[in-house]
C-alpha cells in the first residue's frame, strides 16, 4: 500500500513538471515584440541583419549558424558575440527570456 501511494506521489511530481513547465505564453510574446521593437529592430527589423547579412535571424539561417533553439538565442543575447552586443546588463533575464522567445516564434512563422 505505501508503495502505490509513493509511486503515486512520484508520477504526479513528474507530471506536474511536466504540464508547468514554462511553456511560451502570449503575454511572452507580446512583452518580446516590444523588446524587439525596443532593442533589436535597428539591426533586425523583419527577421534581417543589417550589420551581417547572411547571420539573419531567418530560421534557415539560425539553423546554419546553430542559433535555432530558445537556449542558443538567449545566451547570443545575453553575452552578445562578434558585432552584436551584450544584453545581460540592459534586459532582465525575464527580458531575454521573452525576447529570445519572440524570435523564435517568428522564424518559425517565417517572419510574417
């Protein structure tokens, strides 16, 4: 009997974490527009890079150059690399997360 209620306990732990895990909300998204808009447009605007043509932010290009995942996009934007700069000190890490998060969404879209 302990056992069952202890397996029980277990599977509901890992399926809460499973269920909450910080799924992209909306309201993310929205917040990320804004930070784009705010922070990133001058260089990016429409999914481009001006400063670098060919690294846009274009999901065959994030997939070329290995920024095609939430992670990778956060940590270029948090410690920035070759011409584009740091974040970590202008955004929270909310910021990033949501900015990050607005991104990928619209490579996925393909920038529409």
């Amino acid at each position: 009997m302990i056992r069952k209620v202890w397996v029980a306990i277990v599977l509901m732990i890992a399926l809460f974490a499973v269920a909450f895990d910080r799924p992209v909300f909306a309201a993310d998204l929205a917040s990320g527009a804004k930070i784009f808009t705010s922070n990133c447009a001058a260089c990016h605007l429409g999914g481009k890079n001006l400063v670098v043509a060919p690294k846009t932010l274009k999901m065959d290009a994030l997939k070329q150059f290995g920024m095609d995942s939430l992670e990778a996009i956060q940590a270029q934007v948090t410690k920035g690399k070759g011409a584009m700069p740091a974040f970590k000190g202008r955004l929270t890490s909310e910021e990033i997360e949501a900015v990050s998060a607005y991104v990928l969404s619209q490579a996925e879209k393909g920038w529409s």
